[in-house]
C-alpha cells in the first residue's frame, strides 16, 4: 500500500514526531510506501484563501492552489494521521489540511440539489489515526463524548469513502505520561502497524 502519513505538531521533537517516525519506519519494513506529510515542516498554509472558498460549489472545482497535497491523497491508498488534541479538537493546521485538501472533487462531490454529497476517495481503503491528548479517559470519552473520533469517524471518513478500514488510539492524560506508560503506548501502535 501507499500510505499518506500526515503529521501535525510544530515541535520537531516532540512524542508525535517520535510516534510517527516509528509508523513510518514500521510501514517501511512491511514494504509499505510512506509518504511523510509533515505540515509544519513543509509549511502547509491552512488558511482557506478567498479564491478557494468563492469557487467551493461552482461545478468541477479546481483545487490548484493546494495542487502538490492534493496530489498527494490522490495517489494515496490509505492516510495516517499522527496528532496531539487541543481543547478537544484537532490542531488548526490539520483543520486547514482537511477544509483545504479534503475538497470538492476530491474528497467529495457536492449534490446540486442540496442533497447528501457523495464519496469521491475511492483509492483511500485505510484511514487510521494516533493521537494524545493531555485529558483523561473519562473526560473525553464521557464528559466530551470523543468529539475527534466523531468528527474524523462520521465527519470526514465516511463522507469521503466507503468500507474504509477506520481506526483511532489514543494516549490519554498525556501530561502526566510517565517513559514507562509512554513505551507501552509506543508498542501497542508498533504491533498495530505491524498488521497493515
């Protein structure tokens, strides 16, 4: 397969950045293609222009000006994600991947008459995410009620393909993550990949 691993946290050295270069190199032995997207580095503008946003239901719309990563799911047959969850949600550069890449024509193609839009990601069978988050379980999943695995699950996945393989792990309470807990979560996402 060729997966599109797309990271999302500014900080070069941080557990995300550790976790998604452990993905790739995961991948990687089970013969996989990795395509490592790491919007800070690359430096991902997540800003929907102007352009972008007045042509967004105009017929055959031209996603140019986000052309390369565009590209990039296209030639995807399963995407990655590796994030942190700030105040319950995703980073705002991920939000931009997903409002400027995620678009019509690609992702989706918007019903005329106002009904359901219809998939369009027809080449992407694996949508799998890894995130943390600084909350515990409970407040997440019981105070919350997990909004990102909503959003990404019913929001974004099953609006843009269908019979995906959809899966999403968590590390909760984050910041007060001892190495140990760190190296276990670590492994588990290690044997998970591994499966791929």
């Amino acid at each position: 397969m060729r997966i599109l691993l797309v990271l999302a946290h500014p900080l070069s050295d941080s557990f995300a950045a550790s976790l998604a270069g452990t993905i790739e190199r995961r991948l990687t032995e089970n013969g996989h293609t990795v395509d490592l997207l790491d919007l800070y580095r690359e430096g991902f503008d997540p800003r929907l222009t102007e352009s972008e946003r007045a042509r967004y239901f105009e017929p055959d719309y031209d996603p140019a000006e986000a052309g390369p990563f565009v590209s990039r799911l296209k030639q995807a047959d399963g995407i990655v994600l590796v994030f942190p969850q700030w105040w319950f949600n995703f980073p705002a550069i991920l939000k931009g991947f997903f409002d400027r890449v995620f678009v019509p024509g690609v992702a989706f193609e918007n019903d005329p008459a106002g009904g359901r839009i219809q998939p369009r990601l027809g080449n992407i069978r694996l949508f799998w995410a890894f995130t943390t988050t600084g909350s515990p379980w409970w407040v997440v999943n019981l105070y919350m009620g997990n909004p990102v695995r909503k959003l990404l699950k019913r929001g974004i996945a099953a609006f843009c393909a269908k019979g995906l393989d959809f899966r999403m792990v968590n590390l909760y309470d984050m910041d007060r993550a001892d190495e140990g807990k760190r190296r276990a979560h670590v492994a588990r996402i290690e044997k998970l990949v591994g499966r791929i």
